[in-house]
C-alpha cells in the first residue's frame, strides 16, 4: 500500500504548454463526458457540470515528461490525463481516490483570486484532523498518493476553474 502523502509544486509545466492546452480545450464546443453523466452520485450531490476533456496520447505525454523530473515516484506508473472545466457552482465533496494510487491536479487559471473558490482542501489523518486548503494557481501541481481525503470548494466564479486531472491506471 502506497503512504499517504501531498505534494504541491509550483511552475512545472512549460508555460507554452499551459497556453497551448488553456487555448485548444478552454472553449471547446463538446465534453466527452462530465460529472453528471459519469462519476458516483455521491461524489456529485449538488455540483452543477464538470466538463470532461480527454488529452490525447501526445498531449499528455508533454504533460507527464516534465512531472517526472519532479515526482520520479510516478514513473512507472501509466496514467489517464483530462483537461477538466469547473463550471459556476461546481464542486466535488470530501472522499478519497481509493481506487488509485496517484492522483495529480495542474490548475491552469492565470490571475485566480481566493473570492473565485474552487480551492482544493485535503487532511491526511483522522476525520479529527483540520482541513488544508490549497489555492488553485496558475501552473501549481498538487499530487496526492494513497488514500487522502480530499474535496474541492465550489467554484464562485463566473468563469471556469481549468485544470488537468491525471490519474494512474491500475
């Protein structure tokens, strides 16, 4: 079983990439699926959609290269890329990823504000222990292994909180 553990790193994606990613799937005309069509209810409640983008092959090993210098314990491991769409109250609640191993979360939104929401809040102990919020800014890598209890503030703004989920495949 994998250790429980957080890692937040800043300005680890060449920027063009970002750019390049922001302009292809940030007004894309169709999702191939969103929160409402293919997660678990209970991880939904409320939220209003979360639009779904798959990267391609090469996007997302342009993706995967550079985080590889960062966290080398992702390495071995294949993974799944999205380019997700946060839309105006959208949120997911507190639950974990116990069906992976790693997950990692690039926010792509340029000058984000805490008043836009969309923070992502995460403890690692006992439902005892106190939540830690991690701001959504541009560029900012948080990767997540075993089984952290995380969750996602609604988003307050009326544009979008992009961001690529990357999760490994078993």
């Amino acid at each position: 079983m994998i250790e429980s553990e957080v890692n937040i790193i800043d300005n680890v994606l060449p920027v063009e990439l970002c750019e390049e990613l922001i302009f292809k799937y940030q007004n894309f005309d169709r999702a191939d699926r969103t929160n409402r069509s293919r997660w678990n209810p209970t991880i939904v409640q409320h939220s209003t959609p979360v639009l779904v983008n798959d990267l391609n092959n090469h996007e997302r090993s342009r993706v995967l290269e550079p985080l590889n210098n960062y966290l080398p314990q992702i390495y071995n491991f294949q993974f799944n890329a999205m380019f997700y769409r946060w839309t105006h109250h959208s949120y997911i609640p507190p639950h974990d990823d116990g069906h992976i191993d790693h997950a990692l979360t690039i926010h792509l939104n340029r000058d984000y504000t805490t008043s836009e929401g969309g923070v992502f809040m995460y403890r690692l102990g006992s439902e005892t222990d106190n939540w830690t919020g991690v701001e959504p800014l541009f560029n900012r890598v948080v990767h997540s292994s075993g089984r952290v209890e995380h969750w996602v503030t609604p988003v307050t703004s009326d544009r979008d909180r992009l961001s690529i989920q990357i999760f490994n495949i078993r």
